[in-house]
C-alpha cells in the first residue's frame, strides 16, 4: 500500500469516527430534550393539580366547612386580595361609565 492510500485510508476512517461521534452525541441530546419536554409536561399537570386542590379548599373556607387553622390562616390573605380586585373592577367601571357620559373622573379617595 502506498503512502497516499493510507493517508486516505486514515482521513475516511477519522471522517467516519467523526460523525458516528457526532451521530451519537445528537441522539443523546434529542433524547435529553425529550426528557426535559417530558419533565415540563409533568411539572405543568403537577401545577394544575395544585390549582385544583387550592380551590377545592378555597371554596370549603368560603363555605364554612375548612377547618383546618393551617389552610384557613392561607385561605384569609387570598380573600383580601379578591377583595382589592373587586374594589379595582369597580374603580375601572365607574371610570368608564363617567367616560362614556363624558364626565371627569371621580377621586376615589384611596
């Protein structure tokens, strides 16, 4: 065999190594994005089971029927932030009312 065709036989041989590596190393990643995709999937349905069981025991404080402190003492904060957005939606209606009818807006006092 000749100089040159080892050479050549050399360079195929590390071109090939080469992209089996590179093969492999993007099937690895593939398969970590699938992981992950799959992980953030399990993590989002985990959040709305969260959501559901939160308002599964908002509504039974509503009711009257919660009677653990724990939950109650995390159930009172939530109550005094609907309260803020009702008096806010009601601040937006009238500014909009006075809008439509053309008057100046009302200070609410706050």
């Amino acid at each position: 065999m000749t100089a040159a065709r080892e050479l050549i036989d050399r360079v195929v041989r590390s071109v090939r190594e080469g992209a089996t590596s590179v093969a492999r190393e993007s099937e690895r990643l593939a398969r970590v994005a699938r992981v992950r995709l799959e992980i953030g999937s399990l993590q989002a349905r985990l959040e709305e089971r969260y959501t559901d069981i939160g308002r599964l025991v908002h509504a039974r404080y509503r009711a009257g029927t919660l009677s653990d402190p724990e939950l109650v003492a995390l159930c009172e904060p939530a109550e005094a932030l609907e309260g803020q957005i009702r008096r806010l939606e009601q601040e937006l209606a009238d500014l909009r009312t006075a809008e439509v009818r053309g008057q100046p807006p009302q200070d609410g006092g706050d």
